[in-house]
C-alpha cells in the first residue's frame, strides 16, 4: 500500500509532456505539486485559470488565488485568467489532454461515480465533474481501492448517481494501477499485494500486464 503523496508522484510522471490537464477537487490536486518543472504540463482551473502552479504557502499564499477546490495556489508564468464560461466551453470543447479527478466507485467498463453515496452531507450537484468526464481525452481516478468497511470501489457495476459512462481509463488506487481496457481490467502495477490477494478482494476479473 502507497500513502497519498506517493500516489500523487506516480500519476504525475504518467501525465504526458506538454498535456492540458485538469486536477479535480481533494486528494488529485496534491499532483500540481509532483510535477517536473520541466513538464510543459500546464494546468487548468474550471474556476477560469491556466498555468496553475504548486499548492501555495506561508507568505506565497493569495486568497484571490484559489483553485475550484478553494485551495490557495500559486500561478506559473503566462499563466491567465477567463469567465466561468469560458473554462466549461474548454472542458466541453475536448480541449483538456487529461482530467484527474477522485472517485467512490468506478465500474470494470470505466463509468464514473464520483458525485453523490447518498450521505446526507454529499454535495448536492453534480457540478463540473460531469463536463470534465466527457470531455477530457484521458480520465484518470485517484482513490483508496476499498471503503472503510473494506468493500471494493472498483465494481462490475457502479450502485451509485454515474457522472460518466465508459469515460475513466486509469485507476490509481493505493494498492494497484489498473488500466482500463476494452479487454477488461488489466492490473499494470501493484503495492505491496500479491496478484492473488488482489483479486481476491474484487469481484472484477483482473488481467496482469503483459
């Protein structure tokens, strides 16, 4: 098992040089903070900003500066400001390379269900995460594999409100990579558990990487 950080790395270095990529709100946003500052990578805000930089702090920190999870960040050079409107007409638009958002359930054939477990407390709208799922090239998911009551996020199907159909094709979770495939789940890699003991906590057949 991999904590958060370490988590945040791997999906930084897989983000290809040069991407248009949208980090979603909570554990996804810690991947601005991985990326080589080489990259190229520039990152969008659906809150209207490119060329987001790292997480800011201390005295870099800036209230008008905020992404759309209301974390204070900071700004790269070049980067600039747009209307609302005109950060969703980029979403929907199929301007973003790659979307990074987080997930309570993600089906074998990559539906998304990220929005809504039926807790009186869960945001009550679906928000941007639903242009950002149809929109963006690649949707990568960050989460946890299991609930706190030990039961799989990655399913045959999803039980709860989707956001997208057949949408995600990366999983990053903390035990396994999955990849998302028309030949089914395939497992690229793993942390600190067998391929047996994997499958044996998912009800969704799990292909090795070849």
């Amino acid at each position: 098992m991999i904590d958060r950080q370490t988590l945040a790395k791997l999906v930084a270095a897989d983000i290809p040089r040069g991407a248009f990529v949208n980090l979603g709100i909570g554990q996804p946003t810690e991947v601005a903070d991985h990326l080589a500052p080489d990259s190229g990578v520039i990152l969008h805000t659906e809150n209207g900003m490119l060329g987001m930089g790292p997480q800011a702090h201390g005295s870099d920190i800036d209230l008008d500066l905020i992404n759309a999870g209301k974390v204070p960040v900071t700004e790269l050079p070049g980067a600039s400001y747009f209307h609302h409107a005109d950060s969703f007409a980029m979403m929907r638009g199929g301007h973003l390379d790659v979307c990074v958002m987080g997930a309570y359930q993600v089906s074998a054939r990559g539906d998304l269900a990220n929005w809504h477990s039926g807790s009186p407390d869960a945001i009550p709208a679906v928000g941007g995460a639903m242009d950002l799922a149809v929109g963006a090239k690649q949707v990568f998911v960050m989460m946890n594999l299991l609930t706190r009551d030990g039961k799989s996020k990655l399913l045959p199907e999803c039980t709860y409100p989707l956001t997208g159909l057949r949408c995600v094709t990366r999983v990053y979770a903390d035990l396994a990579t999955f990849l998302i495939t028309d030949d089914g789940v395939v497992v690229r890699d793993m942390h600190g558990i067998s391929f047996a003991d994997l499958q044996a906590l998912l009800d969704v057949p799990l292909k090795e990487l070849a």
